[in-house]
C-alpha cells in the first residue's frame, strides 16, 4: 500500500475527515505502519502517551485493568484511533490495546497529531467536536457498565444472603 492509498483510508477516520488531500497524504507520510500478531500488544495500560494508532485492517480490544483482572471494554475496527485522547492530555493509557486479529495500523506521532490538529481554527473546533463526542459516548459505556454491576453485585448479595 502506498502514501495515497493510506492518506485515503485516513479519509475515513472521523477525526481527519476535514483534512485535505495533501494534509492526509503528509500524514500518511509522517506515519509508520505497523503489524501486530493476534494476541500483541498495541499499548498498555499505564505506559506514557508516546503515540496513537490508526487501525488500517483488523480489530484490537481495549482492555480495562481492575483488582479482579482485565476485561474487554470495546473491539475497535478498521479507521479507530486508540490512543489520541493519551497523546492530547499527555497522560498515561488509561487502557491496554491487543490484536484481536492480525492488525495493520499506523502508528502517528504526537507531534504530527497535534500540529494538524491545532494547524487551523476550523480544523480545531473540528476535533474537538469530535474528541468531545468520543468522550459523550465513552461516559454513556461507563454508566451502562456501572449500572450491570451494581446489579451483578445485588444479584452476587441476593444469592449470598439467600436461605441455605
């Protein structure tokens, strides 16, 4: 796959989709691809923010460590970008990242992000619009989530409190 091939999947990822050609084409050209194995770890929870991925081909699950052990929060596909949020706030992963499958990804600096993330005013607002609804969509996850455990754990309750 060649520059314009890849600098036109980058068309579809919802946060690049106001670049243009050649903003695309020149972060299709500062990126670096990258095959992970089912089972590879893209990033780990807890690691600094050195860069987010852009999933070409594959999916990856993202996984949440708690005391009780890890579990899967979400499978990302093809045009996700795990990582970003990491790269913007310049804070540790908040989540590990592993191939599903086999995953092509590009792998695009925090430098390259951030200059066209912040390069216009429009393409700012942009991204923001978009970081903003992820994060609307992530706080929506958590709150079903919280709700199935707290009804986990009344069910565990019942069944422990229940007459032998």
């Amino acid at each position: 796959m060649d520059v314009s091939q890849e600098a036109e999947m980058l068309r579809n990822v919802p946060l690049f989709s106001g670049l243009s050609a050649s903003e695309l084409k020149l972060l299709a050209f500062t990126s670096e691809v990258h095959s992970f194995a089912p089972g590879d770890t893209l990033m780990r929870q807890g690691d600094p923010a050195d860069c987010a991925y852009v999933i070409l081909e594959g999916d990856a699950e993202v996984l949440a460590r708690t005391p009780a052990g890890e579990f899967v929060v979400a499978t990302l596909g093809p045009n996700a970008m795990p990582g970003e949020i990491g790269i913007l706030t310049d804070a540790p992963r908040s989540a590990t990242v592993r191939a599903k499958s086999r995953v092509r990804a590009l792998r695009i600096s925090p430098d390259v992000f951030l200059r066209l993330a912040s390069g216009r005013p429009e393409r700012a607002l942009h991204v923001m619009r978009q970081l903003s609804a992820h994060i609307a969509k992530d706080l929506h996850t958590l709150a079903a989530l919280k709700e199935e455990l707290s009804k986990a754990q009344a069910a565990a309750a019942a069944v422990q409190n229940a007459p032998r």
